[in-house]
C-alpha cells in the first residue's frame, strides 16, 4: 500500500498542465504539518500555517510568508482572493507544493474562501492565468474538511488529490520503541497513546519506556502527571475543533465518558447522561463526522448499532484520567496508578484496544485461510439463548456481503484477551457460541487472541483445522 507521503508526492508530480487542487486531512498530531512542510521544503514550494484569529491578521501574515518567500518583502493582501491568486502564480511552469495547512481556520472567519479556491481554479482562470501550481488545503477539522468537497459543496470534483490521514497502526506504532520492541510493552504502550505520533514524540518529550519494568514510571510521569502535557489533550481536541466547539461540550464530554466505561448503545449512553436517545443523535453524529467515535453495525444482526472511541488515547483519558483528575492532582501519580488505577486500565483500556486490535489484524493481515475465506463484515457481535455472550471478532463471508444480517454466513469467530492465559475452557465457551450460532456459524472457524496461550489449548488447536491461536508475535508479525 502507498504511503501517504508516496500519494502527496505523485500529486505534485503529476503531468497535468494547469495547477490542480489536494485536499489532506485527518486528526491532530499524527504528522501531516510535518509532511507537508518537508516536501514544501525539497521541492522548494510555500508552505503556511493559519492560525484561529481574524480573517484581517490571516491576511498580513499570509502575506508576510509570501514576500519571505519571494525575497521581496511583506506583501499587502486586501482579499482571499487576491492572496490565493498570488499564491498560485509562485509556481509559474514548475509544478510545487503550495500548502495553506489549517485551513479551516480561514474558513472560520471567511467561508467564501472555498468558493474562491474553486473559481480560481476553473478553467477560464486557468487559461488566463497558466501555471502548475499543486495547491494543498490541509486540515484538522475532519467533518469541515470533507465537507468542501461532497455534495453542493464549491470544490466538489476539483480536488485530484483527497487524501485522509490515519494514525499508525499498531505494528506501525511498535517501530517507536525500537527494532525489536517488547511486544507485551508495544500493546501496552498503544493502549494508552495509540498510534498518534505526536503523542510518542513531542508531547511525552521524547520519553517512551524503555522496558516493561520502565512502563509504571512512564505512565506516571508522562500522562499521568497534571504537570504532563498529555493530562489535558482530550480536552484541548475538542476545543480546537470548530464544528465541535461551538456545540454543548458538556454533552460531547458525557457521550465520549459514556462509551469509555462501557455505555456502548444510544439507549445506555441515554440512560447514563439521564437524556433521551433523540437529544443525543445530533451530538453523536456530529462526533463520528469529526473522527472522535465509530458506529459498530452488529455483522449478523439487525440491531441498533454499538459505538466506540475512536482513539486509545481517548479511551484511557476518559475511563482513567477524567474520573480521577482530583486523586491524581491531590496525590503522587505512581502511586495512584498502582494501587488503584492500573487495573481500571486493564478492563477499561487494554481490553477494548485489544480487542479492536484483534478486529484490525482480521480486517488488515489474516489470511483468508486463517478466516476460512474473504471476509465481508467484520466486527463486534452477541449470542443469545442458553449461552448468550458476546463475541469480540465475527467475521462474515464476502459471498453473502450483500444479504440482510441474519443471512449472512459467518466464517470465523473470535474472542480476544489481553491479559489472561486462555486455556481449554476458552476454547469450550467459544465453541459453544458457534453452536448458538447456528446453521449460519457451523463451518466458522474459531480464533483466539491473547499474549500467550496454556500448553494444553496450543496442543488441542494443534490437531484441529477449525481453531487458529493468534499470539502476539503472530498479531504484529504474521498473518
């Protein structure tokens, strides 16, 4: 697959004649500024960041860069239109980056900016105007970002590039502690920051566990600590984002602290915040739009969906750090975390990260052997009757991918552990799961995730076909 950098490179590169339009976007801290403004800086492009103020001190600023970069002097900007016309005729015949990054910031204190971007870049500008200027709108607003270019929208069909950046995933997230990192630590480690680069750099000074016996004293000084940065990100995430702030942030801070400590249905989270279900869907919508929560549709069920954070960082602040901010100001981190909140950070955090990240090696690196064939859906599911529970990983056939729910025949199942050895009894419970699975589960293969397995269980799977034990060497490293 191409990294996001291959991608913003062959945009630039690209031998259409006239300048075009990117579009990169995606959430705080995971690299794109840092992409961006290295390629403005090889290819001897422009880059700019704006800032939250208005729309006259954007202006001056812009300007200001632009005559840095000409040589020139500060140049004096009256419009939008005027500065981006300026910014496009830097390139000439050479195609280069010119990067506004943030821009979500101009589309605050001027809306029209998108509408300009769009007329500027029509074709009779373009034949009035020639050059390749390769024009990058970068973002963090997520939902504002998309929104230029679907629908009715003024640059809906100009962008030649739309590309959204993720976070690492977590094999990905494992290189940040070494060639051969602790896999035990690498779960442990993007339990809490996942795969957020700024936050394994900058925000923790540069300062990842250096062991699992490291991995106590990190936690305390570098999240847990009032006096860390990290302390107060999620907060600071939500207010940075202009489709968010403006909403209730009492409401949006409930749904995220709801779903963190298990309130995963619009009926649960509704019960616990004491509001009705019909309060809550604008909220939780606009929270999906930005990239803070996922909505789970049940693989075989035709059921109101499951929601989910996102972003382990998110669910670690919501279920450790946000409950317990007062005991964590009052008292000495480290011994708050072992005494009292590294279990919470068992059931709470590593369990529900590892179990998506049992889903994410499914979706990412099984085999289709491993899966008994290409998987359609993917995800979190429940049993009832006699043995009612709920199974972490079902996986559906892409051949009934099409069929409502209940119809679809179902491939493998899985259940994933982060800290406990599964022994045979973990393999019993999951058999009997498919057996309420019926007709639709009875050739499924069964998986079982976990750090490690008890002999007795890796020598029953040894002589069957129908169960695959996914350890954390084969999770990071094999399919």
């Amino acid at each position: 697959m191409a990294s996001d950098r291959s991608r913003v490179e062959a945009f630039i590169d690209s031998d259409v004649p006239h300048s075009t339009l990117g579009l990169v976007y995606g959430r705080r801290r995971i690299g794109k500024s840092t992409l961006l403004a290295t390629l403005a800086a090889e290819r001897n492009g422009f880059y700019w960041e704006a800032t939250r103020t208005d729309a006259a001190v954007q202006l001056a600023r812009l300007g200001a860069a632009a005559g840095s970069h000409l040589g020139t002097g500060p140049l004096a900007f009256a419009s939008w239109e005027e500065a981006l016309r300026a910014l496009l005729r830097l390139a000439g015949d050479r195609a280069i980056p010119v990067v506004l990054d943030e821009f979500g910031y101009v589309l605050e204190t001027d809306a029209a900016a998108s509408s300009v971007v769009a007329a500027l870049l029509g074709p009779a500008e373009r034949a009035a105007a020639p050059g390749r200027a390769r024009l990058i709108l970068c973002g963090s607003a997520i939902a504002m970002m998309r929104s230029l270019a679907i629908g009715e929208a003024p640059l809906r069909g100009r962008a030649g590039l739309e590309l959204v950046m993720q976070p690492w995933t977590y094999r990905s997230a494992a290189k940040l502690l070494g060639d051969s990192p602790d896999l035990v630590l690498a779960v442990r480690v993007f339990s809490v920051i996942g795969g957020v680069v700024g936050y394994a750099t900058d925000m923790v000074d540069h300062d990842l566990p250096r062991s699992l016996a490291d991995f106590d004293r990190w936690i305390a000084e570098r999240v847990l600590s009032p006096a860390s940065t990290l302390h107060h990100e999620a907060t600071t995430l939500l207010a940075e984002d202009p489709t968010l702030s403006a909403a209730s942030p009492i409401l949006q801070h409930g749904i995220l602290g709801s779903i963190a400590n298990g309130a995963v249905t619009a009926g649960a989270i509704g019960k616990r915040l004491r509001r009705p279900v019909s309060n809550l869907d604008p909220a939780l919508k606009r929270l999906i739009a930005a990239g803070f929560v996922v909505r789970h549709a049940d693989p075989i069920r035709a059921r109101r969906p499951t929601y989910a954070l996102t972003d382990p960082f998110l669910q670690f602040h919501y279920a450790v750090l946000e409950p317990h901010g007062a005991l964590l100001r009052a008292r000495n981190p480290r011994t708050i975390w072992s005494g009292h909140l590294a279990p919470t950070f068992g059931s709470r955090v590593r369990g529900p990260v590892f179990e998506e990240m049992a889903r994410d090696w499914v979706r990412r690196h099984a085999a289709f052997e491993t899966l008994g064939g290409l998987p359609g859906h993917v995800g979190p599911s429940t049993v009832s009757g006699e043995f009612a529970r709920e199974i972490d990983v079902v996986v559906t056939s892409a051949d009934t991918a099409d069929a409502p729910p209940s119809e679809r025949r179902v491939t493998a199942i899985g259940e994933a552990k982060a800290g406990a050895i599964p022994g045979l009894g973990r393999l019993h419970a999951l058999e009997r799961a498919r057996s309420a699975l019926g007709d639709a589960g009875t050739a499924a293969k069964m998986l079982l995730f976990a750090r490690d397995f008890a002999s007795e269980l890796r020598d029953a799977a040894a002589e069957r076909s129908d169960v695959e034990l996914i350890d954390l060497e084969r999770l990071y490293h094999g399919e």
